[in-house]
C-alpha cells in the first residue's frame, strides 16, 4: 500500500473527525487543530488511498508536559489514526516514519509519543520503530505510556 500523505487542509475538517469518531476518540478537538496549525504549533497529514482520507498524523512542537514537547528540541507525534478498512497494511508505520522525517526536517532531535497501556498493537509498532518507553502519566484521555526516540537513530 503507497497512500499520497498531503498537508491537511480545513476541508479535510468532516473526514477527520469521522477518523477521530471510528477510533472512538473526541470529534470536537479538530477545529482546535486547524487553529493550531495556523499558529504554527502543529504540523498535520493525512492518509489517501483511492481518492479517500484513510489515515492521519500530527507533530505538535509544545505540550504542557516539556518532556514531552518543548518547541525546541523536543516534538510529539498525535493524533495517529488509520481507519479499519485498511488496518494492518503498514499504514500506522508509514505515518509514524513520515512524521519522524518532518521532526527531523524542522530540527527537532528528540520525538515522543503515547498511547493507551493496553494498545499492545501500537506499543509493538513505536517499538519495532526504536522507540523507548520513557514515563507513564495521565493525559485527559486516561492513562498513557510516553515512549520517545532520538532522531537520526534506526531501530
């Protein structure tokens, strides 16, 4: 699978937030994104196979927590989400790489992420990509486990 990942664009905004209510997350924190991308505090993509938005990513450069995201050295990837349809195709993987080559591109060194403690598919993945787990903390979701990777390394 060779998707076309583009910048997201606002009248990307409905097939979002059909990602975001598919993976069972809030659909009301995509209008927040586009602003932030217009302040230049996130960088976002999207996913297309066959003229359809199939998958997203995004890079924020601040977070509360700054060993998370400190607009300086340090960038999370969010908002990972492949639709069902088509799941385990390598997809997640091809984002995450994506995204990493965008941190890198912008001068960040350090890229962190999370997810649930019980995402095992997803923890395998960060994993296998060389990522490390570093902490786990509460997020307004629940629980999560931050995993982080220095840029430039290879797993």
């Amino acid at each position: 699978m060779t998707p076309l990942i583009r910048e997201a664009q606002p009248t990307d905004a409905p097939r979002l937030r059909r990602l975001r209510e598919e993976a069972g997350w809030d659909v009301d924190a995509v209008p927040a994104w586009f602003e932030a991308m217009q302040r230049g505090q996130r960088a976002m993509w999207v996913a297309e196979w066959e003229g359809q938005v199939v998958g997203m990513v995004a890079l924020d450069f601040m977070d509360v927590d700054p060993d998370v995201a400190d607009g300086r050295t340090t960038a999370t990837v969010t908002s990972l989400v492949v639709t069902a349809s088509v799941g385990r195709r390598g997809l997640g993987r091809t984002l995450t790489v994506y995204a990493e080559g965008q941190a890198q591109a912008r001068g960040f060194r350090l890229l962190t992420l999370n997810t649930r403690p019980s995402n095992t598919a997803a923890l395998a993945l960060y994993q296998g990509l060389g990522y490390s787990t570093f902490k786990q903390a509460p997020r307004p979701w629940g629980e999560a486990v931050f995993l982080r990777k220095q840029l430039g390394s290879t797993p």
